[in-house]
C-alpha cells in the first residue's frame, strides 16, 4: 500500500468537485466604476452586481474639480500624452481608443479624462484659428474677439455640451434599460450596471471635434479662396466634401469612442445569446454607420446634384 493510501483525507476532501457549481467572473464593465459578476447558469450569462467591491463616490462635479486643480497646477499636466492623442486622432483614431482607453484606463474606476491637457491644446487650436479667421474676414478687434467666442465657447464647449448630454441619455438607455434621466441626478444611478458618465460623453465630443477643427477651421481657411467660387463645379465639389467628410468622420469616431468602452462589444452581447435585434452594441453600429452615414452620403449627393455651394453658404452666413 503506498503511503498516499495511508493519509487521513482524500483529494475529493481537499478540491471537493460539484457540477453544478455557478462560475463568476469578474468584468470591468462600469464606466462609473462600479463593476458587476458574470455568472454562468445553465449555459446562460447572468449579470449582477458585485459583492465587497469598492463603491466609487467620484461624481462628474468632483471630476470636473480635480481637473480644475490640475488646471492651476502646469507641473500635473502631460502634453506628451495630450500631443500623441492629437496626432492619432487625425491619423489613425482607431488605434488611439485601441491603445489609450482599453489599456491605459483599464485598472481606473473611471474612463474619463483626469488630465486638462487634452482640453487645453484643443481649445488653444480653436483659438488661434479664430484669429486668423478674424484677422482675414474681421479687421477688428471687437470683431476678433466675439469670433474667439463664438468658435470657442458656442461651437465647441456649449454644442458639445448639448451633444454630449443627448448622447449620454441615448447611450445609457440603450445599454442600460433601468436608466432616467431623474434618476441619473442621483449618486445611487452610478451603481447601475454599464452606466456611462455625462463627462466621458464629453470626451468622445472632444475627441471627435478635432477632425472637425482640422478640416473645417484650419484646412479650409487656406481653401477658402477658391472654395467660394460659385461658377466652379470642381472647387463646389471639393467644399462640399470637405464638409460632409468632416462631419461624417465626427460620427465614425465617436462610434469609435463608445465601442472602445469593455462591454460595448459584439462578442460580449454575442455570449449571451442575444439577437441582432436586441444587441445594444449592434443597433449602436447600425445607428451610425448603416444610419448616419448613407443620410450624410445621400445630403452631399443632391448639394452636389442641385450645385448647392455649402462652404459659400456656410462662410457667408457665419460672417454676416
């Protein structure tokens, strides 16, 4: 008899074995920081919160405040980051969600920006293209000025504000059915599964507005020239896609944005059996490329069609 055979337990004593055991695995899938288990039962995914897991009490006024402190603060701010962000933005977008959100904030309670540097070199390239613009169409320091504030404050922070709160209230219904806007007011709100901060929403406009900046602010400034040239059908066509392309690469990268979050996945929703139809990850991918785009593609066909001149319209009307 070995001596194995002469021990007082067995290996069943020590691993006991049960089939029908649940498994639970841990899935980093709140953007407020709250997290949740993904219990396999009888082959189906049950999510439910967490047990003794640190329950975050950072709200978007206190995120908004710790930006604020680093604000003052230059020695805190990383313009090295802020200047890579920039740069894959406009080259390659894909791989700065792939590379900066899914790896750099994956240990973070929040996926959101705690550095203004980001903020400031846009809000800095929002400014020196006002000048320029009110320079060359407003010789006028008033003038200058109330452009400063028009394309700083109204077209980029207040729209993106507006943008961003449709876009959080659509976003947090569609992954997260429980969600109010009422409701959402309330610091509890933050412990619902998959819920989506008001301030990340904000950063996907920041990130997206860039593309917008480089088109419409910077390149078509030294286009403008020759893009109000009503009589020419190739330079109407050049300012036309330069506007529709601008605006139609907003929405591919804040589609980009979203999908970069870990549980806006096809294979996740896929797991858990459910349909096309019913895929919140899905209908936000048919939303804005099957949707968005074919209308965004069908308005600059007939501007082409009718010789609809939108950057002369556009600079016009902007300049009074």
């Amino acid at each position: 008899m070995t001596s194995r055979a002469n021990l007082p337990y067995t290996y069943q004593d020590l691993f006991p074995h049960t089939a029908s055991a649940a498994r639970e695995q841990q899935t980093p899938a709140l953007i407020s920081g709250a997290s949740f288990t993904d219990t396999l039962r009888n082959g189906n995914h049950h999510l439910t919160p967490a047990r003794n897991l640190l329950v975050p009490t950072r709200s978007t006024w206190a995120h908004w405040r710790k930006l604020g402190q680093r604000l003052v603060r230059p020695q805190t701010l990383d313009f090295e980051t802020a200047t890579w962000e920039v740069y894959h933005l406009i080259v390659n977008p894909r791989k700065m969600y792939r590379l900066n959100y899914t790896y750099k904030h994956s240990g973070r309670l929040l996926y959101l920006r705690d550095d203004p540097s980001f903020l400031i070199l846009v809000t800095g390239f929002l400014c020196v293209s006002a000048v320029a613009w009110g320079a060359a169409y407003l010789p006028s320091v008033w003038g200058i000025l109330r452009l400063v504030m028009t394309m700083v404050f109204f077209d980029f922070y207040v729209a993106g504000a507006v943008i961003a709160t449709i876009s959080w209230i659509v976003s947090n219904k569609l992954f997260n059915p429980s969600f109010g806007v009422l409701l959402a007011l309330s610091p509890a709100s933050r412990l619902n599964i998959n819920y989506i901060d008001w301030a990340f929403c904000f950063d996907i406009h920041c990130n997206s507005f860039l593309i917008i900046w480089c088109l419409l602010y910077l390149v078509q400034f030294f286009l403008l020239p020759v893009l109000t040239i009503k009589d020419s059908f190739l330079l109407m066509l050049l300012g036309n896609t330069l506007y529709f392309g601008a605006v139609g690469h907003y929405f591919v990268v804040t589609f980009y944005g979203f999908n970069s979050l870990p549980f806006v996945s096809n294979s996740y929703y896929t797991r858990g059996g459910s349909t096309a139809a019913t895929n919140p990850a899905r209908i936000l991918q048919m939303t804005i490329l099957a949707g968005v785009i074919p209308v965004l593609a069908i308005a600059w066909f007939l501007s082409v069609l009718f010789h609809f001149n939108v950057a002369y319209t556009m600079v016009h009307n902007y300049f009074n």
